[in-house]
C-alpha cells in the first residue's frame, strides 16, 4: 500500500516522463516554424524564423557558395519537370541578419520568370566540426520549398 505522502512525488515523476515522451524538442518544434519569403523590394529571398543554435552554427564558420547552397538554394524554375531536381542553384550571395538568412542573386530576379528556393531540413547541421569534415550541410531529401514568380508590371 502507498502511503498519501509518496503519492504526490510518485505522481510529479510520472506526469514529468509523460509529458517528456509525448512532446518534440524544442529544437524541432522551433525548426517546424521556418518560413521563406521574398524580402519586401523582391531583391532576395530570405529564410526567415532559423533557430538560434543554426543560426550560431552557420555564423561560427565560414561557408563558400556550394556548402551555403547544400544548405539554402535559389533555383530558376525548369521547363522540364522531370529536369527540375539535377539544376545548378542561382549564384549569389548570403547574409545573416537577425534569425533570417538572406540569398541575393547575382543578377536580378527577373519579371514573368518562376523560381523556386529550398531549405534542407531533413538533417539540418551537426557541430561545426561536421560540417567541416563532410562539406556539406545536408544528407536526406527533406526539404522547405518556397515557389515565386515576379510579375510583369
């Protein structure tokens, strides 16, 4: 028998492994909450809401275009759908701001065209060390897509 005093600490410890076997991790959760948009004079793209510690991650080494593109892409839209996956990323550069990282081309995004940005979240990055040591920011297909095309106005 379970003396009245046992009960409460008995039943704090199982709400507490309940409730830790139910929920995500924060960092998950915080990951779900990303978003791309273009920025306000359609010069960029911007993927917006990046948790802190990626945010930190990318910020603590220096990256060159294929490592930021293996992580965070622009893409022109392909007439061929079958073709759509094997084109080369738009050249540009990126920028950290806040918990956004923003994508400028190169050259202009141009009206009447259709493009399309991902973010690789399948795996996103491990410590800095990983990244170094594999060259890239990605391994599985999962992906945040974000389709646009700028009218001609």
């Amino acid at each position: 028998m379970i003396k009245l005093g046992n009960l409460i600490p008995l039943t704090a410890l199982f709400l507490s492994v309940l409730s830790s076997c139910t929920g995500q991790n924060k960092d998950e959760r915080t990951e779900e909450s990303m978003n791309i948009r273009l920025n306000s004079d359609s010069s960029a793209i911007e993927l917006r809401e990046v948790p802190v510690y990626i945010i930190e991650k990318l910020s603590s080494d220096s990256l060159n275009f294929l490592q930021w593109s293996d992580f965070f892409a622009v893409y022109k839209e392909s007439q061929d759908p079958e073709m759509r996956d094997f084109q080369s990323p738009l050249s540009g550069s990126y920028s950290i701001e806040g918990n956004r990282i923003r994508f400028r081309p190169d050259s202009a995004f141009v009206r009447g065209c259709s493009y399309f940005s991902r973010c690789y979240t399948k795996r996103l990055p491990g410590t800095s060390s990983d990244i170094l040591r594999s060259g890239k920011l990605i391994g599985d297909n999962g992906y945040l897509e974000f389709r646009f095309n700028l009218s001609d106005k």
